[in-house]
C-alpha cells in the first residue's frame, strides 16, 4: 500500500512532450510509481480526472528577493504551482 496515489490526471512531465493520462504512486515522499495502477490502493488517494498533473516549477525570474522567506510569499508560489526559487 503507497502513501498516496493521484488517480487520473493528465500527467505533464515537463519535457514538452504531449501529456498522458496516469495515477502516481508516493511511498515515503518520493514518487514510487507511473502508470495505470488500477486495483492499486493507498492511505490517501486524490481523484485528479480532468486536471492536469505536474513537477512543480521552478521560478528563475523571482523579484522578491527579501522577502522569499515571508510564509504569505511562499504560500502564494506553491498555490500557482513553484517548487523551486532561483535567486
């Protein structure tokens, strides 16, 4: 049993190729397994049909240098999908 499956997304790896329809497995906060886990169960399982499915992003254009580390900036990047600032 995973952690937490992501059942039905269109998964976008980030390479631009076209997206494809996946569940995602995580065990442990690392990606487990991809692909069609039908039958597959976890202790947390979100139904992702008709969304889209990502790696988070990586901001390299960020402006708000000081104030990264203020929780109400960090929220506000998480909610549009970045992981990651480069400064």
């Amino acid at each position: 049993m995973f952690d937490l499956l992501v059942r039905g997304g269109t998964v976008l790896d980030g390479t631009g190729a076209a997206g494809r329809r996946a569940d995602i497995a995580v065990s442990a906060d690392r990606i487990a397994e991809v692909g069609a886990l039908d039958g597959t169960r976890a202790t947390t399982e979100i139904d992702a049909t008709g969304r889209y499915v990502m790696p988070g992003f990586i901001d390299a254009h960020v402006h708000g240098d000081a104030a990264v580390f203020d929780p109400d900036v960090q929220l506000a990047a998480l909610r549009q999908g970045v992981t990651t600032f480069v400064l």
